[in-house]
C-alpha cells in the first residue's frame, strides 16, 4: 500500500558517519522511530541476511493492525444494539482484523520490494509516498467530498472543482508531510520530535474518530482512505521498535508467525463468510471493504422472464403496457385544487409518539381528522430519490442521469406528473426549497410556475426558508383560486442540522418539525379564508425518514430500514373520507393518485396505483410492489409483511418479518427456506427489468 522511503539497509546517514552526537542522542533514546524509512536507521545490522530491516515495514504492518483494533475496542464500547455481541459479532471482528493485517502484511511486501530498489539517499522515497497518499485520495474522496467542496468553494469564491482539488491535496498532502516530520532528524529539542510523534498518534486517532461518525454506511471509497490514514498515521506516531532476527530461529519463528498471519489474512479477504457475518462487517463503518469502492450492477441471469409470469404485470417491462385510465368512483369534487406538502426529513412514528404530537400539533390533528396512512413508504431514502420517483413516476435507477460530478436527470426522457397535468389545463406550481428542483434539472419537471425566492435558511445558503414558500403558496392559490390546480412545497427546514432550537439533535429535530408545522397551520387557514374548503385536497408526506442511532446510522440516505423509507402519508380536504387506513402503500403512488383525482390517465411508464379508491372510503387491490433504493441498496416490501434489502455493493441481503419484528434486528435471509429466496428473487428481478439501461451507461450510484 504505502510506499517506502529507506536509503537502504547499512546505508548510515551522513550526520552519524561524521559522529553528529545529538542525533546519535536522539536516536539512541528512541525519540524518532524508523516508521518511514527515508530516515536510515544507524543501529540496523549491517548485513541483509542478519535482519529484515524491519522498522519501517514493520511499523507500517503494525499501524494497520492498530486500525483493525481500534475497530474492535470501538466496538466494546457501551453503544447501540447494532453493536452487541453475539457469535456473528466475534467472526465479523476475526475478518475485519484479518483484512486489516492483510493490508499490514501487503504493505509490509510493496514497502521492502520498493526499498531494495532505491539509491541509498534518494528522496524518491517521499515522493513516491506523496503521489500515493495523492492519488489514492484523487480517486476515494472526491464524490464523496463534493458537497464540502461546494460549500468551501462559496466561502472561498473559487469554482467547486478547485475547492475539491484543495481539499484533497490537503488531507491527502497531510500524511506525508507529518511522516516525514517524525523522521526528521534536525530537531535541536528532542521534545519537538515527541511532539511531532504525539501529533501524528493524535492525527491517527481523529482519522479514526471521522471514520466512524461520519457518514455511516455511506461513501466506502472516503471510508478506506481515512482507515489507510489512521494506518499510516498511527505507524508515523509508534516508538522506534527493533525486531532482531540474528538467529535461526528467530527467523523460522518470524516466517512462521508471517505464515500464520498470511493465511489468517487470507480467509478474512477472499474467504466465503456467511451473510450475516457480512451486514456485522458492512454496519460498521470503519470496517474495511475493499471491494466496495467498486460499483456493482449485480448481473443478468434471466431470472426474470420466469418471476414475470408469476409476479404480475409490474415485473415485465412497461413499454407495452396501456395507460390506465382513472378510477370509476370519482371524487365529487368541482375544479380541484390539489396541494402537495412535503416534509424533508420527517419519520412516520413521529405521529405516535407523545413528543411528535406535541411539536406537530396540526400533523396530528389532520391524522384524525382526514385519511391516515399508517403504513406508507417512500420510493428511497434520499430527497432526490423520492421527489424525482414521484414526480416521474419511475424510480431512480429507471431514469437517465447524465452529467459530469452531480448528475442530475436533465435529458431524461420520462413523462413528469406536472406536464401532463399541465397539459391537461391544471394550473401547476412549484415552491422551491432548493435550487435544484427547478423544471430544468428534471427532479421535478413540468410547473408552469416554478418559483425560487427568498430569505436562505440558516442551515445552507442554497436553500429557502419555508416562510417564504409558505407565503408564496398561498398567494398563488389566492391568484388562480378559480382554476384547477395543482401545488407541491417542500420545505428543507427540517433537515438536519436542526437549527430551530437549542438542545440535543433529537430536541432540536423536534424544533424544527414544529417549524413546517406551523406552515401546514397557515396553509389551512388560507385555504378556508379563500373559500376553497369544497375544492382543496392536500396531501402530506416526507420524503424519508431520519435516523437517531437505529442499526448505528444517523441522518438519512444510507440504509433502506423503516426509520428511513416509512413516512407520514396524510390526505385532508375535499372529498376524502376520514379514517386510517393500514394496507402499505408507498409514494410512488402519489403521480397515478393525483392524475386519477383530476380524471386523467396514468401513463403506464408509472410505477405506482392509484390511491383514489381509498382516499374515497373504498379498497382496490394492488399489483405494484413497494419497493424503495439508495446509492446500490435496493428493497422490496410483500404483502407477507417480509421485507427483502439487497445491497448490491457489498452483496449482502436481508430479509425482515416486520410483523414479529418491525425495528429490523433479527436478519432471517440465512435461514434456508425456499419462500425467503422467492423474496429475494422477486427484489432481484424488479430491478433487472426495469434499470435503465444504454451502452456505456451505468446508473450512477453514489453514496
Ligand atoms: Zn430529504
């Protein structure tokens, strides 16, 4: 993995060769360890046969299983239930510790084959350290940084290309520069060699600490690089270490010990472990997956000519289908107006637990006094996943995203719910939170009116406060009160960081709910204060959930568990009929329920059913399944209650019965039962039908 820098074994420094005794103090007391070895080592044997010249690669082969350890000890630590015990924990561990020395014991090989061909003196060494540390980092971190980037670029004026250019040069320029600072043997004081050691040891430790906290479960690419630093730093900061292998025996025991480690290494990183043993090793962030940086599309096996057949309409491809014309019951609405007020962020058990009813008094209000959708799910987990899913109808991986860094779904063929509404003479307007769902970028496509004004929330400059959008909803509404109309607000308040208030995050989420809530208040005195009580149905949804610790993630976008995909799915207004309703539904239906409301035909690219029969007090069956993705997880929930989650990057799957255990703990897609792997085929087929697919396009799965 890393280069090394050694002049050679024998191959003393100029300054011992002239007797230079304050380096021969240092030394001698062990200030500046032989991490990397540009430094020669002075006390080395001087023959090759008599040693293995081990400071170096010995300390590089150590700053990995440091890292492999540290993962373990972190792991001990009282923390959530995702980390407790349990024999899949214990072998999850083995493997991880055994990839880590496998890493250590490769890094061990390259660093002694590249030092055996380098010129006594030369600085190659550090060189070839720095274009590593810079290349490795030019391919991990950009995608994953893109959004700091972003931000770093406004505050410095410089376009984002640039401000990722810095930023990897600087995490990635950092590790050289401080491993050559403990290998620098100028210093007068030898506390400032210390120094520099205990920085670098520091530096080991907050690469860790950012390893583990940040973006769980997402970015594995940002995840490897920071464990080879933790790695690198770490061996930067060990003591100098002697391992003397002057006798023969010495050296059988030490090419035993390396033998033993090698094949414990090798088990870990090519061995066949069990599934489950592999969701312990990919739900811990710091853990290492090699193999995750690249980027799967699972394959074609043809499963899905015979699962078609049995599975329905909706696991053949859509082409060929006709569009489904609107329900027969129709809502006795005249010249409907229909809103749509979606929440970021917002989970679904928020309405059943005291301290949500609390911050969101009008939420709840609405879950009793219109319909209420206990069970409903979002199409992804991630804000463009499930707007884009509902207003085109079709999922991520089905649409065209095309572009260069962020690729967004500009020149993707797919008929958007508000051009056929617009089409159709409803007036349509869109109240952006952010920039990017203007109809040009193709998230949302189609409002005649798309509207992008006023005050920047705190939390990030490019996004409006939901003041704003409130108050232009309602002047819209109040402008074209006499039209059909169609009106969808998202409001990004209540995206993290949460800064409506003081307190710990989950206080301060809780603020800021209360925030979008006191808008949904507005919205519906505006609608009786405009005499639309008879006309207006609004809808409330969010578009994920957001995780405060559950299976060890945080935010939203990594996983497809329910605190991330189940979501509040509320309809009041006219023409619907109050009552809760438990079949799950999912907001991919949203499009075909909003065209069928105005008496329109749902194309058959659309992956969803319409909801109207229930908003109007009846049932239909259903033939879609609820399936939901984010970045390369893709799930599906059956009427069974069983969920199926794939991962496609780290080729794990899961299968939950969420009626014995709806917070997703007890994994049962290991258990050998041929109606477990129904479900799994059933998932793998969905999405081996209808991923879009062109030569040389990949859907571009990031995160
Ligand atoms: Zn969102």
């Amino acid at each position: 993995m890393c280069p090394p820098c050694d002049r050679g074994e024998g191959a003393a420094p100029r300054a011992w060769r002239q007797g230079d005794e304050s380096v021969n103090r240092v030394l001698r007391v062990g200030v500046l360890p032989k991490v990397l070895s540009v430094d020669a080592t002075p006390v080395l044997p001087s023959t090759r046969s008599a040693s293995l010249a081990p400071p170096l690669r010995l300390h590089l082969g150590l700053g990995w299983a440091i890292a492999g350890l540290l993962n373990i000890l972190f792991d001990l630590l009282p923390g959530e239930e995702a980390r407790s015990g349990g024999a899949d924990a214990v072998l999850a561990h083995a493997v991880d510790l055994g990839r880590h020395l496998g890493l250590g014991l490769l890094s061990i090989c390259c660093a002694w084959l590249f030092q055996r061909g380098l010129p006594a003196g030369s600085p190659l060494g550090w060189c070839a350290l720095a274009v590593f540390s810079l290349a490795l980092g030019a391919l991990s971190l950009p995608t994953d940084l893109d959004g700091l980037a972003e931000r770093l670029g406004e505050s410095l004026g410089v376009g984002p290309d640039l401000a990722s250019l810095l930023i990897v040069a600087g995490i990635s320029g950092a590790v050289p520069a401080l491993a050559w600072l403990t290998r620098h043997r100028g210093w007068r004081r030898p506390w400032l060699g210390v120094s520099v050691q205990a920085a670098s040891g520091v530096a080991a430790l907050a690469a860790f600490a950012c390893n583990v906290s940040i973006s769980p479960g997402n970015n594995p690419s940002a995840h490897l690089y920071l464990s080879w630093l933790t790695a690198v730093l770490a061996a930067a900061a060990l003591p100098r270490l002697e391992l003397s292998l002057a006798s023969e025996q010495r050296r059988i025991t030490a090419l035993a010990l390396g033998a033993a480690l090698g094949m414990c290494s090798l088990w870990a990183l090519f061995g066949r472990h069990t599934n489950s043993v592999m969701i312990w090793v990919a739900r811990r962030p710091s853990s290492l997956h090699l193999l995750a940086v690249l980027q799967r599309d699972g394959g074609l096996d043809n499963v899905h000519a015979t699962v078609a057949a049995r599975a329905g309409a909706f696991f053949a491809p859509r082409s060929e289908a006709r569009p489904v014309p609107p329900s027969r019951t129709r809502p006795a609405v005249d010249r409907p107006v229909v809103v749509l007020f979606s929440i970021d962020s917002l989970r679904a058990d928020m309405l059943g637990r005291p301290e949500g009813r609390q911050a969101m008094p009008q939420l709840f209000a609405l879950s009793e006094a219109g319909v209420y959708f206990t069970r409903a799910r979002a199409p992804g987990s991630m804000t463009k996943f499930t707007l884009g899913a509902v207003s085109s109808g079709r999922y991520f991986s089905q649409q065209y995203w095309s572009g260069g860094k962020n690729r967004w779904p500009r020149e993707d063929k797919s008929v958007h719910l508000a051009s056929l509404l617009s089409q159709a003479g409803v007036h349509t307007a869109a109240f952006r939170a952010a920039e990017w769902l203007d109809n040009s970028v193709g998230i949302l496509r189609g409002f005649e009116r798309s509207l992008f004004e006023g005050e920047h929330l705190a939390i990030n400059a490019n996004w409006i406060d939901g003041k704003a959008l409130t108050a232009q909803l309602i002047s819209e509404l109040e402008a074209n009160a006499d039209r059909r109309g169609f009106y969808w607000v998202h409001y990004l308040d209540s995206h993290s960081p949460y800064v409506r208030g003081g307190g710990a995050p989950f206080e301060r989420y809780l603020h800021a709910l209360g925030t979008v809530d006191a808008y949904l208040g507005q919205l519906r005195e505006a609608i009786t204060r405009l005499g639309l009580g008879e006309r207006a149905t609004v809808l409330v949804v969010a578009d994920h959930g957001e995780a405060f610790g559950e299976h060890g993630a945080r935010f939203h976008g990594s996983s497809l568990y329910d605190e991330l995909i189940r979501v509040p799915l509320l309809a009041f207004g006219a023409g619907v009929v109050a009552r809760s309703i438990d079949t799950p539904v999912s907001l991919i239906d949203l499009g075909p329920t909003i065209l069928d409301w105005f008496g329109l035909d749902t194309p058959s690219s659309f992956m969803g059913e319409s909801l109207v029969p229930l908003l109007l007090g009846g049932s239909r069956p259903f033939a879609r399944p609820i399936v939901a993705e984010t970045g390369l997880k893709q799930s599906m929930l059956f009427e069974d209650g069983y969920k199926a989650i794939r991962d496609l990057r780290r080729e794990t799957l899961e299968l939950y019965d969420l009626k014995n255990d709806p917070g997703e703990l007890n994994n049962l897609s290991d258990q050998i039962d041929p109606e477990h792997e129904e479900h799994m085929l059933l998932l793998r087929s969905f999405f081996q039908v209808h991923t879009y697919r062109e030569n040389g396009y990949r859907v571009p799965y990031v995160k």
